[in-house]
C-alpha cells in the first residue's frame, strides 16, 4: 500500500445549477437578473459627476476606476473588500456547510455595522463558487442537467437548487436543510455576488430583516441573500479542485471580473475562504489520476481501484512513521497535480504585486480544533489546529481514539475501506449524534496559505472543518487592522 494517500468520496458528481450571465431566474423568493454591465437601481450623477445609487447603497465607482488609496480609506473612500467563498460540495459535506452559514450570518452583521465604527470603512462584495472543476471521472455520476461550476460563481439561491442536497450512489444522503434551515424563501443579489456597504445593500434590494440563525439578532436582507447563495449542495465531484476553482473564480479576465461590475475590483482586499474535507486535487490534466501506481488497494476486491485516494497520493509523499504511528516526513510532490507553487505565484506575484491587491485566505480545513488564538488582530490561531495536525493512516473507532463516523461500522465499513477510499486518515473528527464531519489532512492548501504571510504580517489563517461554527474571525481582525 502505498504511502502517499487523502479524498473524500468516489468520483462522485458535481455542483449546483449556474445561472447564464445575463439571463433572468426565478427563485421560490424573488424574480432575479444576473447582469454585469448595470449598477442594479437607478443611478443619478452627484455634484461632483461620480455616480450615485439612490436605492440607499454605496455607489460603485468612488474611485472613478483608480485604486483607492491604501491606508486613507474613510466615509468618501471605503476601502473594497472581496470575499471570495470556495465550498466543498462533495458528498460528505452538509454538516460543514451548515457551519460555515452559521459563522458567514454574524459576519455580514459585523461587517454591517463595522462602517460606522471604524476608521476604515469597507465596501464589501462576496462571491461563492464550488470545488468542482469537471473532472471526467464524475460525469457519469452528474445529475441531469448538472454542469460544474469550474470557478464560475453561483447566483441562484439555494431553494432552487434544492435537488443539489440529495447525494449521489444507490443509497443517498438528503439534507435539503443545510439550505431551508436559514434560506425560508430565495433571496438573491441581482449580481453574481453579494454587495453592501453598511447596512446598505448595493445589490439585494429591500425586505424585512428576519432572524434566520436563532440566534435573536435580527438579519438584514444582505444576510439573507449570504445564506441563500451560501449552501452548495452536497452531490459535488468527489475529485475537489478547490485551488484550481480560486485561481479560475479571480481570473481577471473572467465574464464577472470584467465590465462596470465586476466582482474583483482594482486595488480590493481580498480573502479567499477554502471550505474542503479533502486534499486540493486541482490537475490541468485529470487522466493523470489513471495511473494505477497512485492507486489504493480496495478491500472487498483485494486488488487496486481509482478513488480520491489517488489525489493524496499525487500530491504528497510520505515516509515512515514514529512510535505513535504518526508520518513524521511527508513533503508535497510538484506532479502530476498543478505545483502548490503555481497558485502561489498567481496569489503572491500577479493578483497582490502586479495587480495591486492586498490577498489573505481562510483555509477552514481537517485540523485539529484551534484551542488559543492571538489577542491582537487579526487573533489568528496560536495553537490547536494545524500545529497540531497528525498524518496517519485510517484508525478505527469513534474519536478521539478513532477516525470513524457513527454508523460506519454498523454498515460494514472499516478502516482498511476508508483507507482505500482516502489515502489518509483524518486530521479532525466531529460526532454530532448519527451525523458528523470528517476532515483530512490538506498541505497543499496549507502551503499556499502561508505563502501569503508576510514579514509581521498575518494573512493565513487555518481553521478547523470540524468546528460547529466555522471560525472567520481572521476576516475581522484584517478589516480592524
């Protein structure tokens, strides 16, 4: 068996419906038209020329097309903040998704009401996007009718791509939930991302703030329209690209990076949040996932199948373990998969130098859960999480002792199966009830997200999968800086 090894699911399917740039959809909520080249409302010029939203928003333009300057952004001059928003819509993923709506509702109310409270204030927009990138092993599996997104951004609620939170295979999994539990009726931007600016919705429109989470807040239309874009759907291409469908999603010549609208705007910062279970398996050429050196041994065949194990063990190589059964010297492989340093480049050297963009990231991962964390901004982890990841093999059981899920051994499911469905164990496990989340351990994602470090300067932050909120309090803390 080989040493190398990650993955979550077969080659399973992809993500939910996509809506054609400029084409108009309805929602079970609203009437909606996705349209890059408007200012979504009606638009008067101000005194001074520049024009001005009068749907009570911020207008888009304050800098008349130049980057606004860095570190003097005020009331006039917001400083642009992109959120981009990667999720794993893979099959074992509807307990992740439900956290990350939980932890995205109070960050829109904290970024709402950041604007009247900070000297610097923002001016947000937030796009989301799968994992998938269509991998030819899934096809097979695609619902009907199902295109993967490949980094193009989703601008459909949730309520109306319900039928994407029923799993795949002959006994699926269905959490419709993950998306009904805080999207009551579709609330959707009529851009292919989210906008506002304060309590201002540059493009969602009105309706009545409602608390969506039960938390006792109450949420503005802006929160609604996060929580219904938010949800991915859950019968996703077992093979995730999520590096690959970042580097697409920030093309800069992308349809919805382009026009009078685009999501990544000149001189922006911008945080990429990866949401995955699994290894990034992002590949220009999937067949090489073929070759069966990279395959595990199935063991109800005795001999070696494809499975997501093959993204671990082209992407990582690792040697013996210590006493604790622990691999103490795994180094990430520069092929078959894209290099890590490829996305780093593009992070690090296009979008941040030669573009002018500030970049940091939210890799929300399989690490352990974070147990301190900085008391300054932007309170990143200090300790738990990854600098206490182990890699091992599949251990049986429950946690902590255990890298199982309640169930599994009931339907005949061991480790040795595990096993050859992933490559490697899990850096973190959740058990709520029946249900639970299972993260694996992901060092490519990680090494682009310590690319972005800076000296004295914070923008990685790694969070754990397996917390029941996921954590974004990195993405306060640089909008505070």
């Amino acid at each position: 068996m080989m040493r190398t090894t990650v993955g979550f699911g077969l080659a399973l399917a992809g993500c939910g419906s996509r809506v054609p740039i400029g084409e108009a959809v309805e929602s079970s909520g609203a009437a909606v038209t996705t349209d890059l080249t408007g200012v979504g409302g009606d638009v008067s010029q101000g005194d001074d020329g520049d024009p001005v939203a009068d749907d009570g928003g911020h207008a888009f333009d304050d800098f008349a097309g130049q980057p606004p300057p860095t570190g003097a952004c005020d009331e006039e001059h917001p400083c642009l903040l992109d959120i981009l928003v990667v999720v794993d819509n893979s099959g074992e993923m509807a307990a992740a998704q439900a956290a990350l709506v939980r932890g995205l509702i109070p960050l829109v109310r904290r970024l709402e009401t950041h604007v009247a409270d900070a000297e610097d204030p923002v001016d947000v927009q937030m796009m989301f996007t799968t994992t998938d990138m269509g991998d030819p092993a899934c096809a097979p599996f695609n619902p009907v009718g199902y295109v993967p997104a490949m980094g193009a951004p989703t601008a459909t609620g949730c309520n109306l791509r319900i039928n994407d939170f029923i799993g795949l295979g002959s006994s699926p999994e269905v959490h419709p939930d993950v998306c009904t539990q805080t999207c009551f009726a579709d609330v959707v931007p009529t851009d292919p991302f989210v906008a506002f600016y304060g309590d201002a919705s540059n493009n969602v429109g009105d309706g009545p703030s409602v608390d969506i989470d039960g938390d006792g807040a109450v949420d503005s239309v802006v929160a609604q329209a996060v929580a219904c874009l938010a949800p991915q759907g859950i019968n996703g291409c077992g093979y995730e690209s999520p590096l690959g469908a970042m580097m697409r999603a920030l093309d800069p010549a992308a349809t919805w990076n382009a026009g009078e609208r685009p999501f990544l705007r000149e001189g922006s910062r911008v945080v990429i949040v990866l949401l995955t279970t699994e290894i990034d398996c992002s590949t220009e050429d999937p067949s090489v996932l073929d070759d069966p050196a990279l395959w595990e041994i199935n063991p109800n065949g005795g001999f070696p199948q494809r499975s997501s194990a093959a993204c671990w063990n082209a992407a990582m190589s690792c040697g013996e373990t210590d006493g604790a059964g622990n691999y103490v010297d795994c180094a990430l492989r520069d092929a078959p998969l894209v290099p890590a340093s490829r996305y780093v480049e593009f992070l690090v050297d296009e979008l941040s130098v030669l573009e002018g963009r500030e970049v940091a990231m939210v890799a929300i991962t399989g690490v352990p859960e974070v147990t301190a964390r900085s008391e300054t901004p932007p309170f990143e982890p200090t300790d738990g999480g990854l600098v206490r990841l182990a890699i091992h093999d599949f251990r049986e059981g429950l946690p902590p002792t255990g890298d199982m899920l309640p169930g599994e051994a009931e339907d005949g499911v061991t480790p040795q199966e595990l096993q050859w469905r992933y490559g490697i164990g899990a850096g973190c496990v959740r058990v709520d009830g029946e249900d639970g989340v299972r993260g694996l351990p992901n060092p490519r994602i990680h090494e682009v997200c310590g690319s972005l470090d800076g000296e004295g300067e914070v923008r990685c932050c790694v969070e754990s999968i397996c917390d029941p909120i996921a954590r974004l309090d990195c993405i306060d803390g640089w909008v505070a800086r």
